[in-house]
C-alpha cells in the first residue's frame, strides 16, 4: 500500500505526486523522490523495480522478507533491512504478521526495507505500528540537511529505528535492577514464576541484541572508510547512528551480563536454602534417632534384661534418652544446623 510520493529538490518539497509522474521528476537535476510503502506487495516491488531500476537481489530479499538487519552495496544503490522492536499491545488478539517475530517475549519484531539511489528513497514498512510520518515531518523541517540529497532521508529512517530501541533499553533495565533487588535483598526468586521472569528478561535482550548488533557493523561502514556515494555528504550523520548503536550494544552486553549472574546467584541462593533446610532436617533426625535406638534396644524384651527389673530403670532410661537428645541438640545448635 502506498503511504506517500513526494519529490524533492534541493531541500525543498516540490509536491506529492503519483507513481505515473516519478520518471519526469527524476530527469529534473537535484531533484529525487521519496516512495513510502506498508505491506508492498510483489507486484508493487516489481512496479518500483521498474521504475527505478532496483537490483533483483535486493527486491527478491524485500519480497521474502524475514531478513537480518543488513547494508548490501549493489553498484549506487544501498539496500538496508532495519528490525523495528516494540512492545507487545496485550490487547491485541490479531494473528501475528509473517514479518512479526517475538511476540512471546513480550515484544513485537518487525521490518523495514529501504531502497537508496542517488535520485530515489523507497522504504516499506512490513508489520509495524508506530507511524513514521514524523520522519518525512523532521527532514522537511531541514532542508540544508535534505539538501544533502537521499543520504539525509536515509540517515533518518536509520536515526528513528535506533531512537526507538532506547525505551525499550530503559524498561529492561529498570526491570532487571528490580530482579536484583529482589535476589540480593529479600533472598532470592524461589518460585517458578520468578525463574520464568529471569529468563524472559534474558530473552527480550537476546531479541534486541538480534538486532542492534548487525545493524550496527553495517553502519561501521558509512561513515568511515570508502563510504557509498549515496552516504557521502552525510556520513558525519552516519557516525552519530553508529555512536548510538555501539551505546546500545554496550548496554546490552552488561544487562546480559547481569541477567546471567542473576540467574545462577538464584539458582545458588535456591541451593543454599535447600542445603539448610536438609541440614535441620537432618540434625531432627538425628536427635529422634538416638531415641529410637535406645527405645529399640530396651524393646527386644529378652528374658535376661538387668535394666527391666531395676526400679528406677524407667525413669533412668527416659533421662538417659533426654541427656543425650539435649546433647546432640546442643551440638547442632552450636553448629548452626539447628
């Protein structure tokens, strides 16, 4: 579905126009149009194929879709695949689209591709909610950057997926700092929901890192090196995304970092309650069994017995049996079993 056609020419907005109009528009000299899509079907790809002369390759991944975030280079035009990551709507009972991966983490994963020429910008969006109409708002809002040609539009399709991975950062974080709170200052997760939180937390920054960490080698390599015309004058741009990246990936490391240790000091937390409960069980075994010991010896009832027709065998039998439960409770007490 088409979202918008517009031309531009240095930096400014010409009009918004129709597929049929786009090759008298790209003959214009400093002029280059912005093609938005939602959900492009085949035949629509293969339209703006045509149009402008998109390589096979990269039209065939767009149509397949389920792509890894990635910047591929054919001859002057740029081919990027963006994993866009939002939290999960609990209201949304719809079936997931083929490009939505994740859900069952809690976050919604979707795609865009984006086609950059030197006179062209096709980006399609497949799967996500949000609306970027705010990104055609901001470049229209600069038009000494626009100027720059299809780089600028390109560096802010790129700038506002990286932006929004940044709440997400936040949210995880803040939810794994209260996970540790949890372990360290009330004793530990010991509940099967509890364990199940640690792992989910450790998966949403699994989905997240499936995304930051190609995206982010890919852009390594428009601001520095031999940068892809299309990149040129806007590569310092380009570095800025990179710098927010790297940020993020760092983030990510150390939060899974942290969700790991978290998890195996529970787990450790969870052996040591269980070590000193089977301790107290064992130190109560131990003090009924040297009752139930003496109880059985005096029990055999053989005739030859001295204690049975001693007079005060009763009563020295159940303070002998006493004396030495008192002992060995005293023993566990002192060794902390107890």
């Amino acid at each position: 579905m088409l979202i918008h056609c517009t031309a531009y020419q240095r930096g400014k907005k010409l009009a918004d126009i129709s597929t049929a109009d786009i090759a008298a528009y790209l003959e214009r000299p400093e002029c280059f149009v912005w093609v938005a899509l939602r959900e492009a079907t085949p035949d629509e790809m293969t339209h703006m194929q045509t149009i402008f002369g998109l390589h096979e390759l990269a039209v065939e991944d767009a149509n397949h879709g389920h792509q890894r975030p990635k910047i591929e280079e054919y001859d002057d035009e740029l081919f990027a695949v963006m994993h866009l990551v939002e939290e999960k709507e609990t209201s949304d009972n719809a079936e997931p689209k083929p490009a939505s991966r994740g859900k069952e983490h809690g976050l919604h994963v979707s795609e865009m591709h984006v086609f950059v020429g030197p006179k062209y910008v096709v980006s399609i969006q497949n799967g996500f909610r949000q609306d970027l109409h705010s990104v055609r708002t901001r470049c229209e809002r600069e038009p000494k950057s626009l100027a720059n040609g299809t780089g600028y539009v390109f560096y802010s399709l790129l700038d506002v997926v990286v932006d929004s991975y940044f709440p997400l950062i936040e949210k995880l974080e803040a939810g794994i700092e209260r996970t540790e709170e949890r372990i360290f200052i009330h004793g530990g997760l010991n509940t099967r929901n509890g364990l199940r939180h640690l792992y989910r937390q450790k998966r949403r920054s699994t989905v997240l890192k499936h995304a930051v960490t190609p995206l982010m080698e890919a852009a390594g390599r428009l601001h520095s090196g031999r940068v892809p015309e299309v990149c040129e004058k806007s590569r310092h741009y380009f570095r800025d995304v990179y710098d927010h990246l790297a940020r993020i990936n760092g983030e990510l490391d150390g939060m899974r970092d942290a969700v790991t240790t978290a998890i195996q000091v529970n787990f450790s937390l969870i052996t040591i309650e269980q070590t000193d409960v089977c301790k107290k069980l064992a130190a109560w075994a131990g003090v009924f069994a040297i009752a139930t010991a003496l109880a059985g010896i005096w029990g055999m009832n053989f005739t030859h017995m001295p204690e049975l027709q001693w007079t005060y065998g009763y009563p020295a039998a159940l303070g002998f049996i006493a004396a030495a439960a008192a002992t060995l409770y005293w023993r566990f007490r002192k060794a902390r079993w107890l």
